[in-house]
C-alpha cells in the first residue's frame, strides 16, 4: 500500500525586468508553516553527475561544487561534507537547481555567484538568472536574465563560464549559452548588460537536425579566465580570456580591460577548448581541448599552452590528437598554484578501460600517466581506490581486465588541485566527487589514494519512495541507478538493486497483507521487451558480481524539505521497460511515465529526506534527470587490442554496437530524450 506524498513546497518570488531586477533573497532554510517533522537526508552520497567544482583561489578550504539538475553545494572542512544551498528552490523555480556555472570572490571571500537555470529548450518555461551571496550562500538574491540558461544541456562541463575579476572584484563576466553572447557586471552581479563589441557569440551544435532541440542548442560561450598579473588592487584586469563555442575560433582576449576584443593569432583550430588555465605567474594560458562539448562523446583533442609575451602556441598534448594512440578529448585541465609549472590534465570521455589523468611537474614538456598497460590486459596504477564509505560504487561488477571495479570515474570535466594545498585534489564523475590527500605522492613515484569525498551531496532522481510496515523503513525507485533498500536511513547502502538489475525503477508498491512483495516497473540496460519479475521480499541489493553494468547514466536532486510528487525527466532514449512484480502479477499504481520528451516537473528535483517522528516517511519527485551514473563497458564479444601496450580502440568495435566514428569506448548513439535516460 502506497504512502502519501508529502505536501507543497515553499515558493520564491522574483520580479525583474530585462536584466535589473528586484532583488529576491532566499534564506537556506525558508520560513514555513509550523510543524512536527525534523528532516533530514536519507543517506545515498552522490548519485549523479559533478561537473563543476571551484576551490576559492584565496581562502582555504573553501570549496563549491555544482552539479546539472542538482543544486549547488559548499564543502565544510570540520564535518568532511557538503552543505546543500539552494534547497529553498521552489516549484516555481524549479530550473533554478540546474546550475550552469560557479564563481567564488578571491577578494571578499564570502561573495560566490551561480548561474542557474535547467534548460535552454521550452522544456524549462522559465529563464535563468545569476544568483549572488554575500555570506557564503547561506541567502541569496538573484537577477533574473532575458535569456535561458541550460545547467542539463549539452556542453555544461565546459567552464566555468562565470567569474570574479580578482584585482577588481565588483566587476563580473557571464558567457552565455545559446548564442546570448558575453555579459558583465560592475556591481557584484545585482545588474548585468551584454558586452556588445564582443564578436562571436559562438556556433557549435551537438546535432543541429536534432528535433526536441536538447543537442541542437548553440553552446555558444564557454569559460572566462582572468590573468591578474594585469591588474593591480583595485583597478580592472586587463587581459580577460573567453572561450567560445566555435572550432574555428575558439580563444578570444581583451588586453584593456574588455575595451575590445580579439581573436588570438595563431591559436589552435578544429577543436573546442572544454576549460581555459591561467597562470599569471609564467605568463601562460593553458587550454584543454575536445572534438565535441561533451559531456558524453568526444573522441580527440589536444592540450596547448598560449606564451602572453611572445604570442606563440605550443601543443603539449600528452597523446596528441595526430597520434594513432589518440581516442579521446580532453577536459579537467588544472594547475598546482603552489607549483605553477605541475598540470593535471584528463580524458574529457574515456569509457574503456577507465579514464586517463596524466600529470606533468615541468610545464606539460614531459608527462606520466596514472595507469599503463604492461602486458595486456594487465595494468600498472599510481593510484589505489578506496571506496569503503560508499560501497555501491562499484555498482555490483566485478569486471574482466583491463577494466575493474570501481572505475576511475567517466565525464571528467572537472579536475581541480588545491590551490593551497599540493597533496590535496577533488575531481567529478558521472557518479560522485572522488579526491585525494597525498597526490604528491605521485611524483615519487608511490602509489596515492583516492576516495570518494562526497558525504552530503545528495544527488538522486528520486522517482517513488514506500515505507512498508515491516522490512526496511525506506524502499526507494531512482533513476539511473535502480534504487536502494535502506535498513538505516543514516548510513550510505551497500549496493543497488541488482537482482534483478534496473537502469531505473519508476514506481513502487507493496501488497499490504504481505508487504514484503513488492512491485515495480523499471528500466532494464539489457531487455528488449518489457518483462516482469516476482518478488517474495523486498528488493535487496546482489552480491558482487551479480550486476550487468549498465549505460552511462548520472542522477541529480535539489532537497527541499516538502515536497509534492512530479512528472517528467531528461535525457536520452530510455532502455527498453522491464518490470518486477508481486506474485499475482498485479500491475503497479505508479505511471510509467514515459514519453516523447520531458514535460515540466510540479516540481524541483528531489533527493529522499525523512521525518525523525514514528510515522513513516516518504517523500519524492521524478526529475528532469542528467548525466550517467553507472558506467559502461564493451560487450564481452568485442576483441582485445591487437597489441598489449596498444591504446587504441580494440579492433571490431564497432561490430559490438560501439560506433566507430565515436571513437573507442564511445557510447551507443542515442535517440531523443525521454524519461529514465539521461544525457
């Protein structure tokens, strides 16, 4: 017997017009009608993709992270967790969980900026704004744009495309998506107008014939970077990098302080550049570069350094994009700023075997790389994997070499080392924030540890929710990673539902004279057909090894403490529906919610929360859902590479349903979005 859901979220008003708003605030935690129920999250860690995290370049410790359609967070270095910030988004705002891009103050370190906002198609009816605190992101005000902005659209690990100018920090930029150009604020973001002299506004489109539009957006600017050794305190930087959506042109400058703008001589053509690092000490831009804005697909790149003095160009890619070895693009681009010359740079899609990092301590002239082939499929690591706080990241596999369980991670857009702190990285993945505190250990030639640091990010498509009167107090149906059965509400699940295995489970219901039969209808990663399956007892999660890993797929949520049930998620094609069931074979109550695009949710995206009072709790949405959690692999047919120390896409891959023009490891072409599939 179903739970009822719990009631209305609290909404947000905001009045503006054109750009110059009034100013709306929001508290983190908005006023609300008295009641009985002390919430809290139900423990998952992660669930979806990451693709920004912003280390403040100037205060320790203080740490963004924003995620597609799941809000945005603030690390807390006591607690080892994240802060969730923008749980007071309402219904009516609900696109406001997707955010686009973060900005952190180095000056008045307690200033941080988002742009938010989920689509830029009419899926999301309303248009995106720049949000602005002063206090860390405890309130907010914001200025709403008269444009959309898309957090869950094509291209949103590229970044960031917000920023702060650190000689002058009332003045910000803005690059638009969606061929709205640049825009900039000198008041601390509470104004905004376009800067009309700049000259391309971008042209790239995932799949311009792409009818539901999603892939065939302008993903138009793509990242701004300040050189602060043109400026001094007080005054305007001078010198002010843009990159644009545009493989022809895809770096432009200002050297006056935005005065003007120009294309840079000489630079680099026929890619994108996904991230671009300044180092103001030796004078240089770095700029990483893919043949698609990702997040999913791009097969080459390359990595070039730009010298400010001397205006020359020099690829310093440690697989050059030329090289027969070459199956990937590059993304997750950073800099040791106590080191400026150390560079850490990845594979912005590199589905099989694993990602790839590689790590340079002399300016990107030499390079070592976190795993090597030795005799194949055998590897040698720089790294060792600890994921014993969140255990489901190994999503139940236990795969054939080369690959292994848990995967470096896929979709690495963003790949940050402390600024005040060598030893210290974080970067995201479709699934989580992984990260470690003794990276220096890799250039002694020692084995570094990294794991998971992502307790407090909840970031979840929570789909259906039951809380039976005996078993489990929680049950939950989620996108992309199946679902959970949680025995302790606290504590993180050790797996997912893997027997049977679901790419997403979209409704739940128990019998209620017996309630350990459940049932529940489900995407499936490997029917072709819908199917159903009998349950004696609640779902529970398989023993390793007894999951098929699943399409890429990521989940996200924004919390809010009451919320009422919605319809409607992103992406791409959903897998064929599958189904378990009670033994009568009795259909669920739940929708199946499948459709031809993504309709508008009532409303935001929901991570599961619980009362501290006896009754029991449910509460839930179905979401506008992003990314890819759970990681691909090759069909088992597919042939290993022709030699052990190859890198190069196994021969016969495409035969195994892996497009050849994708590259290797490239997932399958999907088709139009709909519900369960995320993309």
């Amino acid at each position: 017997m179903r739970r009822s859901h719990l009631g209305a979220v609290v909404s947000a008003l905001l009045v503006a017009a054109a750009v110059v708003a009034t100013p709306f605030t929001a508290a983190g935690a908005p006023a609300a009608a008295a009641e009985s129920y002390t919430w809290k999250n139900v423990r998952i860690d992660g669930g979806g993709f990451v693709p920004g995290i912003v280390f403040n370049p100037t205060e320790k410790d203080l740490i963004y992270a924003r995620t597609d359609i799941g809000g945005m967070y603030r690390w807390e270095q006591a607690r080892q967790s994240w802060t969730p910030l923008l749980d007071w988004v309402g219904a009516d705002r609900w696109g406001w969980n997707g955010v686009v891009s973060v900005a952190t103050d180095p000056v008045q370190t307690n200033r941080v900026y988002a742009a938010v906002g989920m689509y830029t198609t009419g899926w999301d009816p309303d248009n995106g704004a720049i949000l602005r605190s002063a206090d860390r992101g405890a309130t907010w005000q914001a200025t709403e744009l008269p444009f959309k902005n898309g957090g869950n659209m094509p291209g949103r690990g590229m970044g960031e495309r917000l920023a702060v100018d650190p000689n002058r920090n009332s003045i910000l930029y803005y690059g638009a998506e969606g061929g709205n150009g640049l825009w900039r604020s000198t008041d601390f973001g509470a104004t905004w107008a376009k800067v009309t002299n700049f000259p391309n506004v971008g042209n790239y489109r995932a799949d311009p014939s792409d009818p539901n539009g999603y892939n065939g957006q302008n993903q138009g600017l793509t990242w701004v970077s300040f050189d602060r050794s043109t400026g001094t305190a007080g005054t305007a930087t001078q010198t002010v990098y843009v990159g644009v959506a545009d493989k022809e042109n895809p770096v432009y400058r200002s050297t006056n302080g935005g005065a003007s703008w120009e294309r840079i001589a000489g630079q680099p053509t026929g890619y994108l550049a996904h991230k671009g690092v300044v180092d103001p000490v030796g004078g240089f831009l770095y700029i990483a570069t893919s043949d698609t804005g990702g997040p999913y697909d791009g097969g080459k790149g390359d990595v070039w350094r730009f010298d400010r003095a001397t205006g020359a160009w020099t690829r310093i890619s440690p697989v050059p994009s030329t090289s027969t070895d070459a199956y990937f693009g590059y993304s997750g681009l950073t800099i040791d700023r106590q080191r400026p010359n150390t560079l850490m740079v990845a594979t912005q899609t590199s589905w099989w075997p694993d990602a790839i990092f590689w790590r340079s301590t002399d300016g990107g002239a030499t390079w070592t790389r976190i795993w090597e082939f030795t005799s194949y499929p055998n590897r040698s690591k720089r790294y060792t994997m600890d994921v014993s706080s969140v255990p489901w990241l190994t999503f139940g596999s236990n795969p054939a070499p080369p690959e292994e369980a848990p995967k470096l991670g896929w979709m690495n857009e963003s790949v940050e080392i402390d600024p005040h702190d060598s030893n210290r990285f974080l970067y995201g993945t479709g699934a989580t924030i992984y990260g470690s505190t003794d990276l220096t250990r890799w250039d002694a030639g020692d084995q570094f540890t990294i794991r998971p640091m992502v307790k407090g990010l909840e970031e979840t498509a929570v789909l259906d929710l039951v809380s039976p009167p005996s078993g489990a107090p929680l049950i939950s149906a989620l996108g992309d990673i199946g679902g959970f059965r949680h025995t302790d509400l606290d504590a993180v699940p050790p797996m997912m539902f893997t027997q049977p295995n679901f790419t997403s489970t979209t409704s739940l219901d128990y019998a209620e004279t017996k309630p350990a039969v459940l049932v529940g209808p489900a995407t499936s990663p490997t029917r072709t057909a819908p199917t159903t399956a009998t349950s004696r007892s609640p779902l529970t999660a398989g023993r390793p090894g007894s999951r098929a890993p699943s399409r890429p797929a990521s989940t996200a949520a924004a919390r809010s403490p009451r919320r009422p049930t919605a319809a409607g998620s992103s992406g791409r094609r959903a897998t064929p529906a599958s189904g378990w069931c009670t033994r009568s074979g009795s259909a669920p109550r739940g929708p199946r919610r499948r459709a031809s695009r993504p309709t508008r949710p009532s409303s935001p995206t929901g991570s599961t929360r619980t009362s501290s009072t006896p009754s029991p709790a449910a509460c839930s949405t179905s979401a506008p859902t992003a990314g890819r959690a759970s990681p691909p692999r090759p069909p088992p047919a597919c042939p290993p590479p022709a030699t052990s120390s190859s890198r190069r896409c196994p021969a016969g891959r495409a035969s195994c349903g892996w497009p050849a023009r994708a590259g290797c490891g490239a997932p399958p072409t999907p088709g139009p979005p709909s519900p369960g599939w995320r993309r």
